[in-house]
C-alpha cells in the first residue's frame, strides 16, 4: 500500500540557507529539503468542517481517515464523492456523504475550523469528552522481535522524512513486523489519520496487527488507534498520563520508547506472551 503522492503536488521544496557554525567556523551557504506545510481544508457537502495544517500527499487517505476517527463516517462507502481543489490559500477537499451520515454529522454542534487535530478541540464541557467501547480484539501474545524489525524497516521506507528530518511516519505493520503501509505528515495526527484512511479504503483490517508510531503516544493517538481496530500501539516516543490510563480502559496494548534494544510496555502487554496471537484455525494472522 504505497504513498499515493498525487501528480503535480509537492511534499519537498528546496530553500537556501546558511550552516551556522557553533565554534566561529565560517558559515557556509546551501541547498535544503523542506517539507511542504500546507492548509487543507475539510468539506463535507458544502459546508466547510477543519482546516488542518498538513503534508498534501495522500489526500483521499486523509480525507477518509480523519472522517472516520470523527465519527463521520463509519466505512470507505459511506462517502459517495470526493474532489481536491488547489487554492491560492490552500487545498479543499470536499466529501459528499450519504444522507444519513450527512444528517449525523449536522448534528453535531461542533465547530472545529483552525483546529489541531487534538481530538478534542472544539467541545464546549468536559462531559463532552469523547469515549468508545472497549476493543473486541485484545492482544493476547505479541513477539517483541516483531517490534524491532518494523522499527528497522519504517527507517528505511520513510523516504520524506529522510529526505526533511521534519515529519512524522504512522505503519501498520503484521505481527511478524513487516510493514504493510505507511503514511508521513508533518503533523502527527495527520499520519495516523491518513494511515487509517488508507487501511479503510483497501480493506484492510487493522485487527490484523499493529499500529507504529513515530511520535509520542498522546490521548488522541490512542483514541485514533482504538477507533481503527487496531488492539496495539507502539510509539517511539513517550505517552502521556491520559493515553495510559485511556489504553488500560479501552484494552489497548500499549508499547512506547521503542528503540533498536527495547521499548517499555505500559498496558496488556505487561503479561503478554511473547509469540504473536492465533487465530482459532491456529495459523498466525498475516
């Protein structure tokens, strides 16, 4: 499931800049990748939901995923068009839902334009945070080994950000950890997001393995992960207090600090066997 970068649409531009040096060395002028930030604008019918600040690759992904972990939409037919127009202030993405999507979405009396992608901006009282059903699929075994072959492969297929040092990767990787796709966004969010949109529209089940995650695992990384299926998440990076305690009510595994030696579990995964789950046939999952 490759990176769907649309013709004609830049993720890297160059710009000049001057090396600086700490110990009073000459400067010395260059070339360098950039990543390309750009607003995206979100549109359901005609009426305008979220601008994000995003890479603009893998739009229809993003467009997908992020009307999924919204809640707008519950699968890849329930949107019945989609169009990418390019502006001089950005990109709309317009979605036509099915009616009854469209009448949910309408009525819900959130308005979410400029926001971050932090899952909860926009709501009005703390009764209002959102909150899911605990997973159906839990992990029941994960290979640790597994962990550190997906985290030696996302380094060498996360081509922008070889090429930027600047954005973030989220994989879905099997349980013998091959990555089965990857998106990149200079927002963390936005990765999971398109990550989601792409496992949504090919059918793919995310019940099938792991989620990857270069960030760190915050409250709504968790939400998205769980809203996708997935019964694990490794991240990178550290999680905060709200995604530990969210992973423990909802059945997540939750793995974070992973590195080439280790990571360090956090949730199930404590008593987890260390051989990937099986299916009742007996047969690993691929």
């Amino acid at each position: 499931m490759p990176p769907n970068s649309q013709p004609g649409r830049n993720v890297v531009r160059s710009f000049d800049g001057m090396a600086v040096r700490y110990d009073g060395g000459a400067a010395e002028p260059g070339a360098h990748a950039i990543a390309v930030e750009t607003p995206v604008n979100i549109i359901y019918g005609s009426l305008p939901f979220a601008v994000m600040m995003a890479s603009p690759a893998d739009l229809e992904d993003f467009a997908y995923g992020f009307s999924f972990t919204e809640g707008i939409i519950d699968a890849a037919d329930d949107v019945r068009d989609f169009v990418v127009a390019e502006t001089d202030a950005g990109i709309k993405v317009s979605l036509t839902l099915k009616a009854e999507n469209m009448q949910r979405h309408l009525g819900r009396a959130r308005n979410l334009a400029g926001r971050s992608g932090c899952g909860i901006c926009g709501i009005s009282d703390l009764s209002e945070m959102p909150d899911m059903p605990a997973l159906a699929n839990h992990a029941d075994g994960y290979d640790p080994a597994a962990i550190a072959r997906a985290l030696r492969k996302l380094e060498e297929i996360q081509t922008l950000n070889a090429a930027t040092r600047s954005v973030h990767g989220a994989a879905f990787c099997n349980w013998r950890g091959e990555v089965i796709a990857l998106r990149e966004d200079v927002g963390r969010h936005n990765a999971l997001d398109k990550l989601v949109g792409a496992m949504l529209r090919s059918g793919n089940s995310a019940a099938d393995g792991f989620v990857l995650i270069t960030s760190r695992a915050s409250y709504e990384m968790v939400e998205k992960t769980v809203r996708a299926g997935a019964p694990v998440l490794v991240a990178m990076s550290a999680p905060t207090s709200l995604a530990i305690e969210r992973a423990q009510q909802y059945g997540l595994t939750l793995i974070a600090v992973a590195r080439d030696d280790g990571a360090i579990a956090f949730t199930s995964a404590i008593s987890a066997r260390s051989r990937p789950p099986r299916s009742e046939t007996g047969k690993t999952p691929e």
